[in-house]
C-alpha cells in the first residue's frame, strides 16, 4: 500500500464546474469509478462525493496544496 504521511483515506470529488470544457456526467462518473477502484486496489480508503452537489468543507494539509488548484491546460 502506497501511504502518504501515514494517510489512507481518499475523498473523491469532481471539480469540473471549474472547467472551460466539460465531458458528459457519465464519462466522468466512470473515470473516478475507475480511479476510485484503482486507489481501493492498493489499500486505500476511498469514497466518493455524489455528482452535481455543491459542498462547503475546510481542508487542512501540509505544505501547498496542488488539490486546492485548477489549472485548464
């Protein structure tokens, strides 16, 4: 199991809202289905947030955060 800084818990959630171009809401629920089972495969803990909601949520991490930015290329 891959272990960053003694983690094993993985919230997945879409920030396409954020994006110029969006694909279609099934294409991205099967890409973080996917990327969920590949991250539950090495050991972690992985859930998802339901798409289309909007949440508010503190995050807290060490360092900077590469999460807490979108960059469109």
């Amino acid at each position: 199991m891959y272990n960053i800084r003694g983690r094993n818990k993985v919230v997945l959630h879409s920030f396409g809202h954020l994006s110029e171009s969006k694909s279609s809401i099934e294409f991205a629920e099967d890409a973080i289905k996917i990327i969920r089972d590949k991250l539950t495969s090495k050991g972690f803990e992985t859930s998802m947030t339901p798409s289309g909601y909007l949440f508010e949520f503190k995050i807290h991490v060490k360092g900077e955060s590469l999460a807490k930015v979108w960059k469109s290329i």
